[in-house]
C-alpha cells in the first residue's frame, strides 16, 4: 500500500472528492495540522511516498499574511523534491511547491474564483488533463512557478492554473475536488472572507458536477505523473 502526508492548514480544507479517488486505488493517507495545539510537521519523508500541501484560506505566502511556519513548510518540500518525493499542492500548497522549486507567490487579495481552466500542454499529465475544466479558487496570493516549470493550463487570465516542478509534483491553483460544503466552512472558520463569496458559492452550485466529472480523468493522470501507484493506469476509472 502506498502512503502520503496531506498537510493541512485549516480545520475546514481537506482533500474532499479526491479521498474517494485515493482510496480506490489503495493509497493510504494520513492528515496533519501543524496549526493546531500539539500538531508538527513531519520528521521525515524518506519512508512515505509523497506529500498533498492543501490550501491554507487567508494564509499565504508572499509576505502579507504569510502562513505560520511557511519556511518550515517549504524546507520539506525542497527536501521532497531532492528525495524525488511526488509533491501535490492545492492554493497555498502550489505557491509552496513553487517556492520550494525556485519560483515564488506574488501577493493578490484573498478571493473565491469559480471558472474555467484551459490546458496548454497536449501531453499535460499523461494527456489525462482535459482541454478544459472547472477552478475553484479560495486564496490568498498567487503561485508563480519557476522558469522551468511546465505550464499544463492557464486560468481565464492566462495565468498559470496547474503546473508541474520536476518530474512528478503538479500544483493547481485551485482545489480540484472542491466541495460546496467546505468553502462553506472555510469562510466561516477565519473573521476574513472574499468580497465576492456569495457569488462564489453561486457559481460553485452550478458546477459540482462537472468538477467531479473532471477529477475522474485530472487523478487518473495524477496519479501516474505522481507514481502513487505501482501499475500504470490506461484509461480512466469509471
């Protein structure tokens, strides 16, 4: 059984549709909350086959309200990416994966995004990443990846919506397996919420589906990219 750390950094964030997809495919993972009273940071990676760096709600990364022990955050991730570990980051996790890769966050205000993201690599994860899909984006700042990343697709702006540092980590801009329920909770967790929230959450209602529906062909290619599991996929699940 292959194993992963999912590092959180609210109560209210977590994989959401992507546990379904990690536990089908027997992939054991286990949450930890630096944050919280007697929480820490793992010791060490060697021994587990990857990292999930979650979104972090008003927490970022580019100076303002930089998330507490971020450069604890982003040493374990180099470290990572020097052992050859598989990093996915989610929001916050993809500005410290681009961090950690060379690159960095610029600041923006916190914000709820509900679009579309477009690929821009034929090949991006296996060719698994449809041509376009939905983004939900609950953030503060933005990842700028390092030069020599790969762009796999850009948001409605032309700004990088997934991206991958080395050979096996990918960040997305945006959660792809957001659920209503736990923005929901994200904006009620922190005294600070997007301006644009009850809009936000009106857009995400309406594409529920269509995030699931992507997420079957975005973890298949994931998954491979990744190595998380030690068969190759050829097809999608069902």
């Amino acid at each position: 059984m292959r194993s992963v750390f999912v590092l959180q950094h609210t109560h209210s964030e977590f994989l959401g549709l992507v546990e379904d997809h990690l536990e089908g495919r027997n992939i054991r993972f286990t949450y930890m909350r630096p944050f919280a009273a007697g929480g820490f940071l793992p010791a060490n990676v060697d021994l587990i086959d990857g990292v999930f760096l979650l979104g972090g709600g008003p927490w970022g990364a580019a100076g303002e309200n930089d998330l507490p022990r971020l450069y604890d955050e982003v040493r374990l991730t180099v470290r990572c990416l020097e052992l050859g570990k598989p990093v996915v980051g989610f929001g916050l996790g993809a500005q410290i994966l681009a961090i950690a890769g060379g690159g960095r966050a610029d600041r923006a205000p916190l914000r709820l995004e509900v679009g579309e993201a477009r690929r821009t690599d034929p090949d991006a994860l296996n060719g698994f990443l449809p041509e376009r899909f939905p983004q939900v984006v609950y953030m503060r700042d933005r990842p700028v990846p390092p030069h020599d990343a790969r762009v796999l697709a850009e948001d409605a702006a032309g700004r990088p919506a997934v991206f991958q540092v080395g050979a096996n980590s990918i960040g997305f801009c945006g959660h792809p397996g957001a659920k209503l329920g736990m923005i929901e909770d994200l904006a009620m967790e922190f005294d600070e919420a997007p301006e644009d929230l009850a809009e936000g959450l009106q857009k995400m209602r309406a594409v529920q589906t269509d995030i699931a529906d992507a997420l079957v062909h975005i973890m298949t290619g994931l998954i491979q990219v990744t190595g998380l599991m030690r068969h190759v996929e050829s097809a999608p699940l069902e």
